[in-house]
C-alpha cells in the first residue's frame, strides 16, 4: 500500500446567506426562548438564504473562494464533490448545477447524501479519487439549506438548523506529511427513524398528504440523537486518531460537527482536549450539517487557530446515523 498522505486540503471558502434568525426572534414566532436555546444547544443564531439563494448559489460563492485561495480556475477542477442534504432538486445531482454556475466543464460533479457528516465522508470520496489517479484537483463541498426542511412550527427542531456552504480544494499531497493521514466513516441504518423526512421522497412522494402531515420536514427524538451523537463522536475521535498514528495530545484544535455545545463539550472530553483546543461557532450558524465543519474550519484559519503544521481533528455526526473523522497536518 502507498503511505499517506496522497491529498491535501490546499484551501478553503465559505458563504452564509446576509438573513440572520436570532433565539429572540424564534421566540417571537413559537413557545420557547433565548435562555432555553443558549443553555440546551449553545445556539444564539442562524442564518436563513432567501427562496432565491440556492444550494449551488451558495457552492458557488464558497468554492469561488476556495478556487481563488489556491491560485487555480474552475478549468483545473477535475471533480466535483457536494455533500447536502438539501438538494436544489431531487434531480440532477446539485452539484451539476454547481458545476455549470463555475464553469468547471472538465469536471465530474455528483451528490454524496450522508448528512451531517457529508463533508467527512466526501473529503474520504475525494481522498479516494486522488489515490486512485481519476483525480488530481477535486472540489470538495459541504452545503445546506436546512431552513427548507425544517418545521417552524416545531419547537424542538426548529431552534436547531441553519444554511449555509462550504468549500475547500482537495489536491495531491505537495509536500512530505502534509494533508489527510486518516479518515472513517461509519453508519448504522437501524437508527433513521429517529432523525429522518418520511415523507416527499419516492417511498410517500410529495401529495398534499404529505403536505398536511408535514411529514416533508425533519422529525427528531432529540434525546435519543443526543445520546447516540456523544457515543459516535467519542468512537470517531479514537478511530481516526489510530488510524492517524497520532496521540491525542499532538492535536492542535478540534473541529467538531456544530450541533450542540454539550455534545461537543463531551466529545472534546472523551479526546483528553480542552476546550481552548475545540472550534466552536454555533453560536452564530447553529447546525448547519455538511457546512458546519468547512465554516468552522474557516473560521478557525481566518481567527490565526490554523497555521502551517497543524495537527486537525474533525468529527461529525448525524442522521442515519452516520458518523465521520479525519486527521489532517496542516
Ligand atoms: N423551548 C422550550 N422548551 C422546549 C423546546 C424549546 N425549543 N424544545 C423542547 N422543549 C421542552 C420539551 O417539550 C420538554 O418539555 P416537558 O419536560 O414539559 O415534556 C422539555 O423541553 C425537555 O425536552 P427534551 O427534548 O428532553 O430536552 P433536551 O434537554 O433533550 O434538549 C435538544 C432538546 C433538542 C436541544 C437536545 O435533545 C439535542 O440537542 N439533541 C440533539 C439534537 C441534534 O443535535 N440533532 C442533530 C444531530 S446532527
């Protein structure tokens, strides 16, 4: 077996649509409150694209970036990898319409629906297409517009779920011991029930059935999520730090899946991290599923928390369940 790493994250773009949803306004509209969201998630706000900012608009303003970052053009892009649980449309792929808004025409460009933990696992895809020689530039993209799916009208979803888009150039490693040393993917399909849509896809299309249950929305059993996310977040932690050959303690900064403060807080934990070594903002994105770790990562390198060298751990969880980490020197 050739020895990692074959790819590097060469840099980063995200985009948030301008549309800020504040606790307080979530107050305004349904029975809850900013103490209630602050103390239960670690949430204070969200961002809400408009009808007319799209899953790919918003891909294509963070790859821009990403393209930009690493001095190439949509031209030199050979694949296009999205993660998303918020398709455009249910057909093409979105990343096809993403594809077309770059002008990357060399590029295959596909969908990977794994929810929350979509940009690992499209990050481990594109890992994969470079080892193997179909790849040497991919785009690799995390992007939602979660406000489409969620019941405003559900207090215990509502408060959760944000949009927003994240992208970052995945190339060949250029330099000894620099890009991904590790990645695992998980799932356990006994368990969408209990964070899934049952209805609006082709086992209940769309009918006004569908519509008047509002069963085209998300449906959580939080607790039981709760539970489950802490118990994968740990287990992903250990694997992808094994795999690595890496100790806990060479971890520079931890980049969990933006869902609750408290999970990360008990993932950060399990790790032997302090919370000193843990990015956080979903303070000011909530869960925003494939994009959280790609905008929190962002962050993270734009706050001066990343630099040349870094020793990374992302995490996710999420419906499926499904579950991801990699480490990654950067
Ligand atoms: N505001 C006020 N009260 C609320 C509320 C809200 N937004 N949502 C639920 N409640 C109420 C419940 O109705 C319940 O009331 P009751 O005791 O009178 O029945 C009470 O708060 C406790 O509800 P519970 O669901 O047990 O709360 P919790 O402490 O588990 O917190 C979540 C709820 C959703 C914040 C929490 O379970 C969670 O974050 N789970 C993980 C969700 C997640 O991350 N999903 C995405 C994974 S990628």
């Amino acid at each position: 077996m050739i020895a990692r790493p074959f790819a590097e994250l060469s840099s980063i773009g995200v985009a948030v649509p301008p549309g800020v949803l504040t606790n307080h306004d979530l107050a305004g509209m349904l029975d809850t409150s900013d103490d209630w969201i602050v103390e239960r998630t670690g949430i204070r706000e969200r961002r809400i694209a408009t009808a007319e900012q799209s899953v790919a608009m918003l891909s294509r303003d963070a790859c821009q970036r990403a393209l930009e970052g690493a001095g190439i053009t949509a031209t030199d892009v050979d694949s296009i990898v999205l993660a998303t649980a918020t398709p455009d449309r249910l057909l093409p792929p979105t990343a096809c319409d993403l594809q077309a808004l770059l002008g990357a025409h060399r590029a295959a460009a596909f969908d990977i629906s794994a929810a929350c933990p979509g940009f690992v696992f499209a990050l481990t895809v594109a890992e994969g297409l470079i080892a193997s020689g179909q790849s040497g530039t991919v785009l690799v993209v995390g992007a939602e517009k979660l406000s489409t799916i969620t019941d405003f009208e559900d207090r215990s979803t509502a408060i959760l779920f944000g949009d927003g888009a994240g992208a970052v150039v995945v190339r060949r490693s250029s330099s000894q011991g620099r890009g991904i040393l590790s990645t695992y993917i998980k799932s356990d399909g006994r368990l969408a029930p209990l964070l899934y849509r049952p209805g609006g896809g082709s086992a209940d299309p769309i009918s006004e059935k569908v519509v008047c249950e509002r069963s085209h929305f998300m449906k959580m059993s939080g607790r039981e999520v709760f539970k489950a996310a802490v118990l994968a977040m740990a287990e992903a932690c250990d694997e992808a730090i094994r795999r690595a050959g890496v100790a806990a303690e060479e971890i520079d900064l931890l980049i969990p899946h933006q869902a609750n403060l408290r999970i990360i807080e008990a993932t950060a934990k399990h790790a032997g991290l302090p919370m000193s070594k843990v990015m956080v903002n979903l303070d000011r994105y909530g869960n925003t599923s494939s994009a959280s770790i790609p905008l929190a990562l962002e962050q993270a390198i734009s706050e001066g928390r990343v630099g040349e060298g870094s020793l990374l751990l992302l995490v996710a969880f999420g419906a499926g369940f499904t579950w991801g980490s990699s480490v990654i020197r950067w």
